[in-house]
C-alpha cells in the first residue's frame, strides 16, 4: 500500500483528532489491525513501519475481552529507557531476567512483556476511556515479546506486539502524550 493511500486511510481519523484539539500534523502512531503493522507518522508523512501482533480474539474495548481496542489513544506513560533488549517486565518493573527470543513461529506458552512499555490510554469517553472500557485500566501496551517469530499475526492477548529492536527504535521517538490511533 503506497504512502498517499495509507495517509487517505487515516484522513478520518485526523479530523477526529481535530475535533478533539489534538494536532494531526504532530507526530502520531496507527496501528493498522488489518495489515498488523503500525505506522509512525510526522507532519502528514509515513516515517515509519514496523510489523506487530495484535489480539487474537481481534478488537474491542471490553474489559477482560482479550482484544486490543480501538480507536484514539494517547501514550500515557513510557517504562524501561535503560533496560536491555530482552528485559522481562512484571507490573511494569524489570524482573532483572532476559528473556529467551523465539524467531520461529512458536507459541511459548507465555505473554512476556519485554525491552520498553508505551501505556496506552483512551481518549474517547464510553468508548476506550472510563468505566469498563478504559484502555488505561485494562493495563494495553504496545511492548516487546518473547516470541518475534509470530509477529504479523494476531496472537497477543489484547496488547500490541513488536520486536525488541522496533520497539526501542519507536520507544525512542515518541514521548508520552503521543497520539495513537488503533484501527
């Protein structure tokens, strides 16, 4: 899919951005579900593209659905800028082990979050943010994995996946408060 398409793709999204005071020229994130890549974006432009995992069980923003939710996001927080690749994270804090990285596609039995953290948080009331829809509660990163050999394919338990390396690539050049559009 050629640049210019992507961008009309995403054209919608942005008014809604808008509409809600956020500049879309800024630099922002799409996570396209259909294709499982996510697109860095700045000043209109594709920067970016990294291959993910999204939800096994596809999109909603339900609590305890096991899918990743849709709609307008914001990173909320960033954890992990001095771990190594590989780190293991519990609860957000470095579990001092490095993780064993699967490049064939294998289930490992395991949703390990490693390398770097970007929380997300809803920006839509009743529909990604507050009560039991809330996206920020419902713990959803985008976050490095144990098992890069299943990137591309919907397999995770809700959050985005990625590589250790393009995950501390992004990590690197996004700052809380990022805008993330999931769709």
């Amino acid at each position: 899919m050629s640049n210019a398409h992507r961008l009309k793709k995403l054209s919608p999204w942005l008014q809604r951005l808008r509409e809600m005071g956020i500049p879309a020229e800024q630099r922002l994130l799409w996570v396209d579900v259909a294709t499982q890549q996510l697109l860095l974006c700045d000043e209109g432009e594709v920067k970016a593209v990294y291959m993910i995992s999204t939800a096994l069980k596809g999109t909603g923003c339900k609590q305890d659905s096991y899918q990743t939710p849709t709609g307008l996001h914001q990173i909320s927080e960033k954890i992990g800028a001095s771990q190594p690749a590989g780190m293991i994270f519990s609860a957000r804090e470095p579990t001092g082990e490095i993780a064993q990285i699967l490049v064939s596609d294998q289930d490992s039995g395991t949703d390990l979050i490693t390398s770097r953290i970007l929380r997300l948080g809803g920006l839509e009331p009743g529909i990604n943010q507050g009560g039991d829809v809330d996206t920020h509660d419902r713990y959803i990163y985008i976050h490095g994995t144990n098992e890069e050999g299943r990137i591309g394919q919907s397999v995770s338990h809700g959050c985005i996946r990625m590589t250790n390396a393009d995950v501390i690539d992004l990590y690197d050049q996004v700052e809380a408060g990022t805008p993330v559009i999931i769709a």
